[in-house]
C-alpha cells in the first residue's frame, strides 16, 4: 500500500561454515536492471528512487537477508533479487528467488479498511465480544487499531504472521452491553503507517434477557423435550416387537403349532377335574359316519310292480297285492278308529308299505 512500507522475507544458504554478517555484503537489485541497486550499505551505489527509503531487517550472520522498504511508491513496483558477496571467497545472485512489488492506493483495497466479525446479537447483561482485523506487510510498523466503545482493560490486541510476507493485526474488545445500548454503533478504525484512518462499523442489536427466554430459550427446551419423549416411545415400541418377532423367529413353525395345540388343550382338556376321561368330540360328518357304519343291514329297496318279488336286506320277498281303496271300501265302523288300530300281519309289511 503506497506511503506504507512492506517487509521482504528473506534468506539463503552457501557452502561452507557460516561466516560473520561483517565478513559479508548483502546487495538487493532490480531483476530488469542489475546495476540498479535498491539496497547497498553504501547508499552512495543505490538508486536515487529506493535512498534512504531501504534497510535490512535480517541479520546475514543467521543467514538472514529480509528487506524492508518504506514509504511505499506508486513507482516502487517490480521484480527484485538478493545478491550476497563474500570478500576473498565467493558472490552470489539469486535470480531465480526473486520477489514481485506491486502497490495500490489505501482506497483502492479492501483489505486496507478493517474486518468487523461478531457471532450473535449482544444480550442484555451478557458478555460479548467483536474482532476487528486487518493485514498488513509492515511488522516493523504495526498499524494501529482504535476503538469507539470500550476502555482499555476490555481490549486485546495480537499480531500473527499470515502467510510469506503477509501479517494480520487484531483487536478484540469485549464489554457487557446495556439496554441503552441497543441501536448505537460500535466502530473500529485502522492507521496504517503513513495513511489516513479508515474505519469500518456496526450497529448493535441488544437483546434483553426476557426476549431471550421467552421467544429463544423456552421455544428450544420444549422442542427438546418433545423430541426425547417421542424418541423414548419410538424406542420401547421397537423393543417390545423386536422382543416378540424374535421369540417367533426363534420358534420357528413347530413353535407355533406347539403354541396353538396348548391353547387348544386348555379350551378342550382330556379330562373332567374328578378324573374321569372326556368323551370325544366329533364332528358333523363324523357323527354320520359313525350311524352308517352301526347299521349293518342293507338299505337297498328295489321298487317293482305289485305282485312282483322284491329284495330287502339282500332277501327276496314277495309282496301281496295291495286292494285298491275303491275295490275294497273301509267300513263305517272301523273309520272312526285311528291309525294306532289298523292291523299289520306283519312287521316287515310295514316296513315295505313305509318304504313305499
């Protein structure tokens, strides 16, 4: 960022025992241009653009070689390399590591401008915390970060290193928001070296604690609630069928015709509580078959004309000749008498004129 300065990471390696940062020179120059030194610790050999504007910041006795440039340029940008020389022994030009500048105006960058981040709304009462963040390419001028709410004891300020050449600077302020705080905004201003403030902001939202239980807090329990009950229910459910498919499964079918015989059993026991044995149950058809089987004569009746033999129980018979009832008139005297006084000569008689 121009009128900023930037810090070059560096360092490198030779053969050999390490020698002392006296004993060695360390030369930064443009890769387009190597006559055009940005730093030589005879500023007299480096470029009027880069004078008194370069230092090293890296110690070459720990083979450091980290560069820092202040007041950034618009012009400042390019590819630079790191050369190191050696009096009496070696030099070196690490062409193929070098670095690319590129500069941009504070307005023109987004990350210039400060990073508000927050998780929640405040609550009334409630401790709550904002982090305002910012990168940077100047540790050795750390920007500084102000802010509009808070006294000092309630701020934490920490620097980290980001990535190669790439620092973060936050601050994070914490405070327990009032009621009277609600709707007032909270800003956060950065200062880079050699730039005008630029601050971003936030307006808060505080939240009182009857809100909270009534519309957040309570709504929660009773959703958790509900879930536990019907998750304990879904439970004791599947148990008690599980339980009882696996004690039919584990029967198998013998298993539950065994089961069917017993209840069978209990509805119609063998015996009467004095001992003495039930009789058998038999069904309709067997009842039918039962009175064929006891009947030993033959039913069979062959049907022929009067006077003709006929055959019962596998005997012949002959049958007289039935008087017609208009041949052979009943007298008065016997008409008043009933059925129960006819006379039949014979049983079997009967029976035909019966069957008849």
């Amino acid at each position: 960022m121009t009128d900023s300065c930037v810090v070059i990471p560096c360092t490198f390696t030779y053969p050999g025992n390490p020698k002392s940062a006296t004993q060695q020179r360390a030369i930064w120059f443009e890769k387009d241009d190597p006559k055009k030194f940005i730093y030589d610790e005879d500023q007299s050999k480096v470029d009027n653009s880069f004078k008194k504007r370069t230092k090293l910041v890296g110690n070459l006795g720990e083979l450091n070689c980290s560069l820092e440039i202040d007041h950034i340029k618009d012009h400042d940008n390019g590819e630079f390399c790191f050369r190191i020389e050696i009096p009496k022994l070696n030099q070196y030009s690490f062409k193929e590591s070098c670095v690319v500048i590129k500069t941009f105006a504070p307005s023109s960058d987004k990350q210039s401008a400060p990073t508000l981040s927050h998780p929640h709304d405040p609550v009334e009462g409630s401790a709550y915390t904002i982090i305002c963040s910012v990168y940077h390419t100047c540790p050795s001028h750390v920007p500084t970060l102000t802010w509009s709410h808070g006294t000092r004891g309630q701020i934490i300020t920490m620097h980290k290193d980001s990535d190669h050449g790439r620092w973060e600077t936050q601050s994070i302020l914490t405070f327990i928001p009032k009621q009277e705080d609600d709707h007032q905004e909270v800003s956060c201003t950065v200062t880079h070296r050699g730039n005008k403030p630029l601050k971003s902001a936030i307006k808060l939202n505080v939240k009182s604690k009857f809100s909270v239980l009534f519309y957040i807090i309570i709504p929660l329990v009773v959703a958790a609630g509900t879930a536990i009950v019907f998750g304990v229910l879904i439970m004791f459910m599947r148990k008690k069928y599980k339980n009882r498919i696996t004690a039919l499964q584990s029967g198998g079918e013998n298993g539950l015709w065994s089961r069917l015989s017993r209840m069978s059993r209990r509805r119609h026991p063998g015996n009467y509580q004095d001992g003495t044995s039930r009789p058998e149950r038999r069904s309709i058809w067997s009842r039918f078959s039962w009175r064929s089987n006891g009947n030993n004569s033959n039913m069979d009746v062959g049907y022929r004309a009067n006077n003709e033999v006929i055959s019962t129980g596998g005997q012949k018979a002959s049958k007289p000749r039935c008087p017609s009832p208009k041949s052979n008139p009943k007298s008065s005297a016997n008409s008043g008498k009933g059925r129960n006084n006819d006379n039949y000569n014979d049983f079997a008689d009967a029976n035909i004129y019966g069957n008849l």
